[in-house]
C-alpha cells in the first residue's frame, strides 16, 4: 500500500470514528492496527455501524456492499484500514 494512501485512510478513518461514535480526541489518538473495534467498543453496537460504514463510503467515495460487511472487516482498526485500502484501489 502507498504511504499516502495508507496516511489518508488511517486519518480520515480515525476522524470517522471519532464523529460518528463520539471518541475523545485521546482515545481516537490511541488507535492503533490492534485496537479491537466491534464487539469491545461499546460505542460501535450494530446501530452504529450502518452509520460509520455510510460516512466512510461518502468521505472516501467508496461503495462497501452489503455482503462485504462481516466481523473479521470490523475486529480491529487494522482490519478496517485494510479493507478500505483494497476498497480505494479499485
């Protein structure tokens, strides 16, 4: 992954997260590739992830589908990252 690419994801993810579920700036700081998201972050229940999913695809102009949503896309910030990464390769 390019460096640039993979800089503005991880931003524009992070500011996401911080939007959408509300985080305090320190803990959207502390986010690192093995902060567990779904299922440890009472924030991210399944309500708000249909909201998060929504406000990454219109700040990066992705289409994540349904059927790509799973836990694994979603059980760490890592794993995010990763899966838009392919997303805006494409």
């Amino acid at each position: 992954m390019i460096s640039e690419d993979y800089d503005r994801i991880d931003a524009t993810l992070r500011s996401t997260l911080h939007d959408v579920l509300g985080l305090g700036e320190a803990r959207t700081a502390a986010l690192d590739a093995d902060t567990a998201l779904f299922g440890a972050m009472p924030e991210l229940d399944s309500m708000a992830v249909a909201g998060l999913l929504t406000e990454i695809e219109e700040r990066l102009g992705i289409l994540i589908e349904d059927d790509e949503v799973d836990g694994e896309m979603l059980e760490s910030f890592g794993a995010l990252v990763r899966f838009v990464a392919t997303k805006t390769r494409r």
